[in-house]
C-alpha cells in the first residue's frame, strides 16, 4: 500500500477489520513527510516500511532518508513482536527500502514518453518489500519474519543495519529533550524508527 493520512480515533478496529489477512503479507508505506505516524502503516498487521538513501560511494551506502516517516502510533497497541522501550504503542517502521527521489529507482517508461525515469518514496520502498516477501513465498507474511533477527547476533545476514541520518526530531528541545527517544528519528544500530530492523539482503536467512 503506498499511500497513508493522519492516524484517527478507532483506527485500531478499522485496520483489523480491512488489513488483516492471515498468510498474505501487507506492506504500507510509513509516509514521506518525515518523522511522524501515519495510517495504515501504524496497522497491527501491516508491516510498515520506511525509506533509506542509497548511494555508491566505492561500496554500496544507506543512510535514513530524510523524507521517511516514523515515530509512535496514537491508537494502535504495540505488538507482541515490539519491544523497544520508548513508545507506549505501535512503533514505525519495521523494515525499510531505497525511497530517496534523488538516489532512487530506475524504471524505464514505454508509455507515451518511453525513456527512463526515477522514482522514489515510501510508495517504492514498500513495493520493494513486497516483492522480497513474494520471493520467500510461505512462511513468511508478517513484521514478525524481521524482528527475529534481533535476537541473532549483530550484525545480521538477513538484513543491512542503517546507522545514520535523520528524518526529523522526536526528542524535544533544550533542557527538555530526552535523548532516549532519538531512535524513533535517527538510524542507529540495532532498531530504529524511519528504518526498522533494516533493509533486507535480499532473501538471505528467511
């Protein structure tokens, strides 16, 4: 699903009752307007994918892209599968993908204009995702399949660690910021909000 609004009242009951679907993987787009939850991606069911800049610098490097979002759901319960200390409910993302406009996806065009073109967003990084889990085929059909590699050692084979950027603040200001919440805008090792578990590594270890 790449698209997404503010969260609501209820949302809860209204994401079980349309994007819950045992043994069919749901991936939504966690916004691109930086930190901040949107819905469906804040969905118990879904798994919420967030955005990464990809560049070629010798190697291959991520970092969060700005424009990805995250932060704490307002309505949703956090699942079972969660457990990072400073969000009360539902935390976005879970994984992430290329979503940067300037370091996106190429596609070629043979409609009207054919040529090539990129294309970014979390509307690309959760077709991205998508895609990966089509090619695990079953066993595989929720946030849970990621989460588990936080409890394999660091780093792992299944997915690439992004451990720099930022899509905005989460942490307050001055005095009063609390710098334990600056995962849920900030790549940093392990779990973090605009990139999740990481992004895969291809379907390595699922």
């Amino acid at each position: 699903m790449f698209y997404g609004a503010s969260e609501f009242r209820g949302e809860e009951a209204y994401a079980t009752a349309h994007y819950s679907h045992p043994g069919v993987a749901i991936t939504a787009s966690s916004g691109d307007a930086g930190y901040g939850a949107e819905f469906p991606a804040a969905g118990r069911d879904v798994i919420a994918v967030g955005g990464t800049s990809l560049r070629q610098e010798g190697g291959w490097t991520q970092t969060v892209w700005s424009g990805a979002g995250s932060g704490c759901s307002a309505y949703v319960a956090k699942p079972d599968w969660q457990s990072d200390d400073g969000c009360a409910n539902r935390t976005i993302a879970d994984v992430a993908a290329v979503a940067d406009p300037n370091t996106g996806v190429q596609v070629y065009d043979s409609y009207e204009s054919p040529g090539e073109m990129v294309f970014g967003g979390t509307s690309a990084s959760a077709q991205i995702v998508a895609g990966v889990y089509g090619l695990l085929g079953e066993g595989a059909d929720d946030a849970s399949s990621f989460y588990a590699g936080a409890i394999f050692p660091s780093p792992s084979p299944v997915l690439t660690d992004v451990t720099s950027g930022s899509n905005g603040s989460c942490t307050g200001h001055g005095r009063f910021a609390d710098t334990s919440l600056a995962y849920l805008c900030t790549g940093e090792t392990g779990y973090d909000g605009p990139t999740g578990m990481g992004t895969p590594a291809g379907t390595l270890g699922f």
